[in-house]
C-alpha cells in the first residue's frame, strides 16, 4: 500500500539547523548587524532570502544576494566536512530500500546542499530530489510534493498512499495539501507543530520503520471500518492518535 516517502532535509534527516544559526550569526556580527539565537529559530524553515532580508531589517550591511550565498557557502562547507544525520534516519532509509519503497528528497534548499546530502546517503536510498532551485512553487505550496510524486510517476489521487516527512509548519502545510499522509517529526524543531495539519507526529526515529509508516497509511486510508476513504488531504484532526508507533508523541528547512 505505501507507495513512497517524501522526506524533508533540515530538521528531518539532518539536524543543520546549527549549521544555519552560526552562519546567520557570523555574517550579523562582520556586517554591523544584530541577530541572536531566538532569531535564527524563527527563521528555521523559512526560505534564506526571507532570511536575509530579515537581517538587513536588524542592520546587517550586505545584499540579499550576498547574505544568501555566505549562509550557502558556509553551511555545504560544513555539510561536506560531516553531515549531521539525525540518529535512526540512515537505519529509515535502508529499510525502506530493503521493502523497494522509494524515497525523494523535497527540500527548497539549493541544489549543491541537495546533491550533497543524496551523495553521502547510502548509494541507491533516493530515487531523486527535489530543491529549492527547481521551477516549482516553494512550501508551503504543494508543488514540491506533486513533483516529487511526479517525478515517480505518481498522480495526485494517489498521494494518500505516499508519507511526507516534514519538521516546520510550512512544510507540513506543503505536504498536507499535496494530499500526502503527512508525518511531523518534532525532535529537532523548537517550533510547536502540535496544531498543524499532519496525520501522525514522531521524535526521532527511534523504532520507527518502514511497517511504521505502512502503518499510518494503512490506517488513514483505509480507516478503523475497513473501507477505503483516503480524501486527498491530510490528517483532518491535525494529531497523531497512532499510539503504536515507536518514538511517537500523541501531541506534540
């Protein structure tokens, strides 16, 4: 019954959010700016020009255009020197592998960040990517998450039977309205997501599996009465309620 997982970068498979923050920082103090910590969360999972335009707002003296490319350059610097895989992912996407359950990366980071995550995954996990440098609508528009159904071959009335993985709520927002059975991961995200649109939550990967996410799309679409209903958009309740996936929380880039 699962078709695929569309996972987030930031936050979902990585825990970047360091990377970004420090870069953020070092380019507000060289520049005349002011940014602190709590500023840099509330940028998290926002697009880096948003970012950056925000800075300019707190006295950073730079370009959009500069402050993106510094953020940029800093954070595949340090990608490339270790990639901060948050703990059980890697163990997620074998499994999934292992099943034939094909994986795409959906993330609007640009393509060199994008390219260099799917090259130090384990060779074969992902079937493709989807980035910030594509001719799609940003999330939380549903348009990355079509691609990436697309790109599988995937249509639109069958995205019930896909898991999207996101971390910030507009990506959930994405991913619910591309009709995905959306999955919030809340380990890595000081946001509270509790109110957003997913199916099911979890923190961190602990037990989950890829019968976890078979799981959550078994129960959406065909529901507690054994009669399919997948509706095209996801978890209308906004909680989880799926009290048997492991590392589960019933509330909780």
């Amino acid at each position: 019954m699962l078709q695929a997982v569309f996972w987030d970068m930031d936050g979902t498979l990585i825990d970047s959010e360091p990377y970004w923050h420090e870069s953020e920082l070092r380019l507000a103090a060289a520049h005349g700016g002011y940014w602190d910590e709590d500023l840099a969360w509330q940028g998290s999972g926002t697009p880096v020009p948003q970012v950056a335009r925000q800075m300019i707002e707190r006295g950073t003296a730079l370009t959009v255009e500069e402050i993106s490319k510094g953020m940029v350059d800093y954070v595949a610097q340090q990608e490339r020197l270790r990639m901060p895989w948050i703990p059980g992912v890697l163990d997620v996407l074998r499994s999934l592998a292992d099943a034939r359950i094909p994986s795409v990366l959906v993330t609007t980071s640009p393509r060199n960040l994008a390219q260099n995550l799917v090259a130090q995954a384990p060779e074969g996990v992902f079937a493709g990517y989807i980035c910030g440098d594509d001719d799609v609508a940003k999330k939380p528009d549903p348009a990355p998450y079509l691609a990436a159904g697309k790109l599988l071959g995937i249509g639109a009335d069958m995205m019930p039977y896909c898991v999207a993985v996101e971390d910030s709520m507009s990506g959930l927002r994405s991913a619910a309205a591309s009709g995905a059975t959306t999955v919030a991961q809340t380990g890595y995200m000081r946001a509270d997501t509790s109110n957003g649109p997913q199916y099911a939550s979890i923190r961190g990967y602990q037990g989950v599996t890829t019968e976890t996410f078979e799981r959550f799309v078994r129960e959406r679409v065909i529901g507690a009465s054994g009669t399919a209903g997948a509706s095209g958009t996801a978890g209308a309740s906004g909680t989880a309620g799926m009290s048997g996936a492991a590392g589960a929380a019933s509330n909780p880039r």
